[in-house]
C-alpha cells in the first residue's frame, strides 16, 4: 500500500486499520505522514479480541452515514454537494418509512448473506445492524436477535424464527459455495425443513445487493431494492 504513496487511506472497517489489521494500523501510517479515517458507523460497535465486526447495542440509522458524509464533504472541500446527498437519503427514507409504515404488518426478515455450504449455518445481518435498519426502515423488525454485528445462525434457529420475509444477498464474490443468490434460492427451495418455511412457500424470498447489508453509502439503495419487490408481492 505505501508503495503508491497515498496521502489518505480510509477504510470502512476498523478490522483493515485497526490493532489487529493484517494490512496497516492507524499509527504505522501516521509515523510515515499518512493520514487515515475509519468509519464512525462501525467504530461504534463493541469488540473482543479476534471479533472482526463487533457487536452493536443500538440499531444503526443513517446518522453514523450523514456524519461520514460531512467529514468526506469537508475533506475534499465539496461541502455543498455533500449536504445534497444528505437531504437526498433523508428524503428517501421518509418516503420510504411513510408507505411501508401504514400497512402496521411488522413484517419480520431475515438477511442472509452467505453460507459457506449447504450444511454450514447461515452468515446473517444482526438485530442492530445495517440490515436491521433496512427492516424498520420497511415497516418491520429483524427476526434474529443477536447483538453480533454478523453472527452465524443455525437453520433451526431460523426456522423457529419463521421470518415473514427472508432477504438473500447477491454477490459478485466466489468465495463460498452460497455466494450467489441463485444457490441461495435453490436451497432455501430444496432443503426438506427450510422449504416448510412460510415465507419459502409463499415465495416471499426477495434479492438484493449485499454490500448494502452493510452500514454504507448503498444501505438506503438496499432498502429501496427490498422496498420495490416487496411492493410486486403486495407487503407494502
């Protein structure tokens, strides 16, 4: 990385500049001049030792995301633009909390990022997180109730959870054999237990972008992506 001679390296997870970065500490580069930045929205979660992600106590909301926005805005000295984006996704939002809000469903979700196999537990978004934003932002409430920023779940928990709704990421990686959203569905469809689910048998499966499950620039797109198959099976 320093052999590009940056003058700035932000990073959204402390886990790339933190104490326990494989790639570079906040105070290696500042020996050398380097000014870096970290995330606000996920230097608020908790951390043990050897936790990449952390746990978060309160839900996440765009707060954390209008902060990162200003200090990008003032760094890069386009502070107007920056305060545009901001009425944008404010804008957005309380569109969006003002349709799904009037139905009262609660609807309760479950995102599902990824699994590394069809028998390993499934990589979900925590009650607190990005995801579970999403979830209120649409009228409804994260079924999985872990505090962890990313917990792993078993099927059985899920299945004793009975999500009304269960969103499946889609991903550009090959990295686990459940990556792609296609593999997901197969699976949710194909598993004798997961496919009794009511949510699977109603077909209330929706797709999204799965870097906007985590606390980004992309989570509203994410919601807005949820929001409108949401509305073509009538939830809204």
């Amino acid at each position: 990385m320093l052999a590009q001679n940056p003058d700035f390296v932000p990073a959204q997870l402390p886990l790339l500049l933190g104490p326990e970065s494989k790639v570079a500490r906040r105070e290696d580069l500042a020996t050398v001049g380097v000014n870096s930045y970290v995330s606000p929205g996920m230097c608020a979660t908790k951390k043990a030792t050897g936790d990449m992600y952390g746990s978060r106590q309160k839900l996440w909301d765009m707060t954390w995301l209008y902060q990162e926005i200003s200090d990008f805005a003032r760094i890069f000295n386009v502070e107007d633009r920056g305060q545009a984006l901001i009425a944008d996704f404010k804008k957005r939002e309380a569109d969006l909390r003002q349709e799904f809000g009037k139905s009262k469903k609660d609807l309760s979700f479950v995102f599902w990022f990824s699994s590394a196999s069809p028998s390993a537990d499934a990589y979900v978004g925590g009650k607190n997180s990005a995801s579970g934003f999403i979830a209120s932002v649409l009228g409804g409430h994260n079924a999985i109730t872990s505090e962890t920023e990313w917990p792993t779940v078993s099927w059985e928990s899920i299945i004793a959870a009975n999500p009304d709704v269960i969103v499946v990421a889609s991903l550009d990686r090959n990295r686990w054999a459940l990556d792609k959203a296609e593999e997901k569905i197969k699976f949710l469809k194909s598993d004798p237990a997961v496919s009794q689910l009511e949510a699977v048998k109603k077909g209330h499966i929706v797709v999204m972008d799965g870097q906007a499950m985590n606390p980004t620039i992309r989570t509203l797109y994410g919601a807005e992506q949820v929001g409108e198959q949401l509305r073509k099976m009538g939830l809204n």
